[in-house]
C-alpha cells in the first residue's frame, strides 16, 4: 500500500513515458524499521530536495522504497545482458526501481533509483533485497569517484530497513537510493534488439540521443553518432579507472551505463600494489575483468552494443557493419590517448615528448617488479619535484638504485617543461590522490557499520571527500594494507 506524501522532489518521467516495453510497473517493499543511516546532503541539495523533509519519517519510508512519492512513476527497468561471456536476455531491475527523473537545480535530468527495494518481476531466483554493508560500500566509492573527477552514480542515501537478509550469515537489510545520468546500459540495448516489437530500438536509441548525446541528432547518421559518442565516454572512463588503480570487478553488459558514467559497485576495489593481473572479485575465477583487461573488456562490450545498432545503422547490413566497425576500431586509440595524457599529468609532464612513452612504460615495469603501491608512488613523486626523493625512493626498497635511474631520467624530462617545479609540483597534487578507498579501511568501516557502528565509515567517507588535499590527522588513510592483506582479499558480488 504506498502513501502520497508532500512532493520531496519534482519528477519528471521520461523513460516510463516513452519506453513502454522497456519495463514493468512496480512498488517497493515496505521496510519493517526504516532508519536513514546517510544522506548525502550536497547531492540532495543539487536534486532541489529539502533535507529536513527526507529525514523525516515520511521521507525516509520513501528512500526505503516502502512510500511511493507524489509525482514518481515507479518501474523496474528491463534489460538484458552478457555476464562473463554469457547471454542473459532476460535481467532486469531484480531488486531495484526507477522512481522518475529529477530535473536538478542546473537543469540536469537525474534518474532516481532505489536498489535493495524487494523483489520484482525480474527478480528470478533472488530475493529482492541488499544489506548494509555493500550499499553502505557503493556509497562510499561512487562519493570517491566523483570526489576523484571520474563520472559515477552518486548514492543519495543509504536507509536500513530492520530487515534481516539471508546471506551466508543473517545480514541487516538496507535499501540505496541512487542518482544517474540514467540507468540505460549496454544491456538495454540487448533486451530491446531482441524484443519482438520492432519499433522498440529506435525508440531507445532516439530517447537516449535526446538525453544523452543530442548531437548526435544533427549528424549525417545519428545513430552511428551516437555510437561513437558511446565509444568516446567509455574511453575516457576507463582511462579514469586506470589511472587511480580502479578495479570495477564485474564488467558485464548490464554494468556498462551509456551515460559514460561508472555504474554498479558490487565487487569493485582499488588496486593498492601495482600488479597488472589484479583480481579482487571471489567469481572472477579467469581474470576476465582484471586490472588491465578492463580496456580491452570495455570495448568488447561495445562491439555487444553495435551488434544491437546495425539494423539502425543501415540498411544494408554489410555496410551498417562496416561503419560501425570503424568507429568500434577508434577505441583503444582514444582510450590510449587519455590514458597517456592522463599518465604524463601524473609525472608532471604537460606536453607530449617522443620518450614519455617508455618513460611511463618504464616506471610501471618498476612497480610491478618491486610491488610498489600505485597511488603512494605517484603522490611522493611530487615531493622529488619539490627537491625531496627520498620518499617516493623508499617505496623501492628491493632496488633503489633501479628506482634512481629511472628518477633521473624522469627529473631531466620536467626540468624541460616550461612550468617552474613548484608549479608541476602543485599540478601533479590535483591529479594524484593522497587518499583512495583502500580496502582494509573499506572493510574495516563496513564491518563496524554492520554491527551498528558507522563512526569509522563517516571518517573514511570524510577522508575520500577531499583525496587530493593532504590533512593532518588522516594519514592512516593514506598507507597500504599491512603486507599480506591484499593478496587474500577478495570481494564478493552476491550482494
Ligand atoms: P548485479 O550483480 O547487482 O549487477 O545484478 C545482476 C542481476 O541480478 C540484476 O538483474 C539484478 O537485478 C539481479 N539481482 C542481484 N541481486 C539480486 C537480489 N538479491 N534479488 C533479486 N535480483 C537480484
Ligand atoms: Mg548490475
């Protein structure tokens, strides 16, 4: 039985509207205790919502899911999906509904989604429902990831429901409510290719033109346009991942947003070791999505989107192929000048020289040789700019001297950048955190949280907010595990 309520936010509903097929109308569960654990108050403020209204009883039941607010149009999206390799065509919102879009305070439209919220027609076998710690989790790392520049989901909120969930143990249950660009995915598009009502794809791709590259609608194949706009924001994307040690973990079609934002955060992790084959995830038995297959997993999944578009792209399917194989073929090289634009910002280095490609190549050979920590590394090499190496050479315990002639090489390298040393000191500062989500310190806040605790969380979440300013008092947040630690973890996707 849902309850109108005073409108919290003023909903527009596009996709339910427009996408009939693309979704089955639906409520959430009431929750038995609901109880606002976070509210992420900036983001709120940005959605035009007031924040004393959604701490009140009225608005946590709606962040619960158990309340439907005035205005929304609840449904859960349909999507398919490739998941590890295999074709799922039939996934879907299992455990999560759209409420509606929020046009926010600059004129964005927002989806607004809850994820934990009960089962739903496209639940299968789960039982609708999440627990604290991992929407307590995807909190946490989507604030890191917009605090880190990288386009995400952002968690408005995450309520505990005083339900328990059955997982391997009696978990306490929690409903996330999240902000995207959209929730359309790869996925999406697969459900819609094979739907039996042939008009369905054009109208996602023309609803997700509008609303997401509306250029595209100007060109001379826009559907081709948008494609390669596809393409453009995921090479960025993953170039971001990349370059701060991101690990997403689960890669599959229906994880994959086309708004270019990163997007479901179940068993994802940041890299603390610098180890190309990093692995977190317990169900990634192959290494499929490991550290540095996530690019080349990236555009795999693009070419799973372009199969969905060619009857769009022209009629002729040989030459819809070869279009679309053009512009899936632009990939790596845009990803690779992100990537290496983003490398040379993080050595200091403004304009592309001939030698800054083995300069970067190099060094990431010493950090996997000598298990260097990726994000201390880059933060100390700033202090050698200041005129202090001794930090960053520390970190290079088992061949320092390894570490001395690739340091030379680098320091006659910024010392031709126009920029005096200070200045690349300072640039390199806003571009190498200090702090990350490490995951002995993510685990550590989501267990208290678990138990009730949420102290050493507010403190890690209040860390992330800020990666790149050094404060007194946070250093334990900047160091690795202790040894040991990170080859023994591992995340978990059954979330
Ligand atoms: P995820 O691994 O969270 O990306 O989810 C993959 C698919 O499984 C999606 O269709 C989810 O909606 C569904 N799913 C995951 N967990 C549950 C659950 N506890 N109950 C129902 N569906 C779920
Ligand atoms: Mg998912």
């Amino acid at each position: 039985m849902s309850i109108a309520v005073n409108p919290l936010f003023a909903f527009d509903n596009s996709y339910a509207r427009e996408l009939e097929g693309l979704y089955e109308p639906w409520e959430g569960a009431p929750a038995r205790e609901p109880r606002l654990l976070v509210l992420n108050e900036d983001l709120a403020a940005e959605l035009g919502a007031d924040v004393g209204a959604l701490s009140t009883p009225e608005g946590v039941a709606i962040l619960a899911g158990g309340a439907t607010p005035a205005g929304a149009w609840p449904v859960a999206q349909a999507y398919a999906g490739h998941q590890f390799g295999g074709f799922v065509p039939r996934l879907g919102d299992g455990r999560a509904l759209l409420l509606g879009e929020v046009i926010d305070v600059q004129g964005r439209r927002r989806d607004l989604h809850l994820k934990g919220s009960g089962r739903t027609p496209f639940a299968r076998g789960g039982d609708g429902k999440a627990a604290v710690g991992p929407m307590l989790r995807e909190y946490l790392i989507g604030e890191a990831m917009h605090a880190l520049g990288i386009p995400t989901t952002r968690a408005l909120a995450v309520v505990a429901t005083g339900d328990d969930v059955v997982r391997e143990t009696l978990l306490p249950g929690a409903v996330l409510s999240r902000v995207a660009a959209s929730h359309i995915r790869v996925g999406t598009f697969q459900y819609a290719a094979a739907h039996r009502d042939p008009t369905l794809l054009r109208r996602l791709a023309d609803y997700a033109i509008a609303r997401h590259h509306p250029d595209a609608a100007d060109a001379e194949n826009p559907y081709l346009a948008f494609f390669e706009g596809v393409v453009r924001a995921q090479a960025s994307l993953v170039a971001g991942w990349m370059l701060v040690g991101f690990i997403h973990g689960v890669m599959n079609t229906d994880n994959m947003a086309i708004s270019g934002e990163s997007i479901d955060y179940g068993p994802c992790a940041f890299m603390d070791a610098f180890d190309p084959g990093t692995v977190f995830s317990s169900i990634d038995h192959g290494g499929r999505y490991a550290y540095a297959n996530q690019p080349i997993v990236a555009q795999w999944n693009l070419a799973r989107l372009a199969e969905t578009l060619l009857p769009l792209l022209h009629a002729d399917a040989d030459t819809a192929i070869a279009a679309a194989t053009a512009v899936l073929q632009s990939f790596p090289e845009r990803y690779e000048e992100h990537w290496r634009r983003g490398m040379r910002a993080k050595l200091g280095l403004h304009d592309a020289q001939a030698q800054d490609v083995t300069l970067i190549d190099d060094l990431l050979a010493l950090l996997q040789a000598q298990r260097v920590d990726f994000t201390s590394c880059f933060r100390a090499l700033a202090g050698a700019v200041r005129g202090d190496a001794a930090p960053a050479r520390s970190l290079f315990a088992r061949d320092p001297a390894a570490f001395d002639a690739w340091a030379e090489r680098w320091r006659a390298r910024v010392s031709s950048e126009a920029a005096v040393p200070e200045a690349v000191a300072a640039a390199m500062d806003r571009v190498n955190p200090v702090y990350i989500p490490r995951n002995h310190r993510v685990e550590e806040a989501l267990t208290a949280a678990t138990d009730g605790d949420l102290e050493a969380f507010r403190r890690l979440l209040d860390a992330l907010a800020e990666p790149f300013d050094e404060r007194p008092g946070l250093e334990s947040y900047a160091t690795p595990a202790p040894p040991g630690f990170e080859d023994e973890y591992r995340t978990f996707c059954g979330t």
